[in-house]
C-alpha cells in the first residue's frame, strides 16, 4: 500500500472536532484517494521548514516513508515570518530546506512533490482581489522543483486566478471568514484539494495511480482553472 506523507502548516493539518469548521487539504484529499493509499499528514499549525524539521518531524517522516511512497511538500505561510524560530529567507534557507526534504524522500525511494502555498483570501476596498501575498516563496519553491528535478504544483498561482474570479463576496464561504482569510472550512479544503489532486492527475503515473477516478466528474467540478 502506498502512502502520502504530507508535511505543511495549518493550511494543510488534519484537524479534529476541537478545531471544527478549520479543515486542512490533507483531511480533504481522502475524498479523491484510491482506498488503498494511506495518508499520513504530518502537518502542524504554525510550522516552516525550519521549525518543522528543527522539532524533528522530518526524522519522524523520515522513519516511517519507504519506497513507493509520497511526500507532499507545503511550506510558505510562515517562512515568511519574522519569528527567528520559524523565518527563512526564499533565496537560501528556504530552499536548502526545500532540498533536505526532498532528499529524505529521494534516499528512501519515494516520490516527493513540491507544492507553492494557497493564496490568502485578501481583497481591497473596491473588492479586487490582492495577488502576490507570499512575495518570493512561491517562486522559490518553483525554481527548486526546476533545480532538483521534481514536479511543482503551483497552487499560489491556482488559487490566485480561481479567487479573482469568484470575488470577495463569495470567497468568503471557502475561508474562515470573519475569524481569518487563511484557514479553510470544508468547503475551502475540498476544493483546494480538487485542484491539487487535478494537477497530480495531469503528471500521469505514479501520482495521478493514487487517485480515484474521476469518470464523468472531471467536466462538473470547475477545478480546471487553467
């Protein structure tokens, strides 16, 4: 059986009741997996690379991948933090840290996937929408994807074009709209994990082999925004 380590932030965190509406894309994507493939999100609220791998979560992952297997790259929201215990800087830190992921994976004969961070949900007074959110990161994980060789989804850009089409207004019901513009509800996580698992479908084999399929759903559910 394979499975999908998914190492990320809030964004990304399997929540339990006492967090109920916030959902994370790892939670969601159970709806478009094969029933053989496992997930194992090891996502936290608050997490960079560097403080994700400086508490040991990437030696945890590290203990259990194994050939075969997926690890779901996620970072962003807050390597740009001014926190020293979770900042990095998008031209060095941030993508050695990339790598270090990468090649825990690598090593271990599995897959990995870097995947840029979900746009915030931020509009002006006129209700236009406010892209670039991330600054450098999303494109500091791109040109490590290039650099190394490993698929890049870019959801930064995704998420960016789908929320400036649907507008303020509406956006609203996706995010944990008035507590924040962040996190998601089910709605927002299902949806996010639509275009995720749409854009693992176009990488052809192994990463679209763990998804449902899709049959007659792919022309209903809007998730190609390209």
């Amino acid at each position: 059986m394979a499975a999908i380590f998914y190492a990320g932030d809030s964004t990304v965190k399997f929540n339990k009741i006492s967090t109920y509406p916030q959902t994370g894309i790892s939670q969601a994507m159970l709806l478009y997996l094969k029933d053989s493939v496992e997930m194992k999100s090891f996502a936290q609220n608050g997490r960079s690379t560097k403080s994700f791998i400086d508490e040991g979560r990437l030696g945890l992952i590290e203990k259990e991948i194994k050939e075969g297997d997926f690890l779901f790259i996620q970072f962003g929201h807050n390597d740009e933090k001014d926190d020293p215990a979770r900042h990095t800087d998008p031209d060095t830190t941030f993508p050695e840290n990339l790598m270090r992921f990468i090649n825990a994976a690598r090593d271990r004969g599995a897959w990995p996937v870097l995947i840029t961070p979900i746009a915030r949900r931020l509009f002006d007074d006129s209700g236009v929408f406010l892209p670039g959110s991330h600054g450098a990161y999303p494109e500091a994980v791109k040109r490590t994807g290039r650099k190394a060789g490993v698929p890049v989804i870019d959801l930064t850009a995704i998420t960016e074009k789908y929320l400036a089409a649907l507008g303020d207004l509406a956006s609203k019901a996706y995010f944990m709209w008035p507590k924040d513009n962040t996190h998601l509800k089910p709605e927002g996580a299902v949806l996010m994990a639509g275009f995720l698992c749409y854009e693992l479908q176009k990488l052809g084999s192994p990463y679209g082999d763990i998804l449902e399929s899709r049959g007659e759903r792919t022309e209903n559910t809007g998730l190609d925004v390209s």
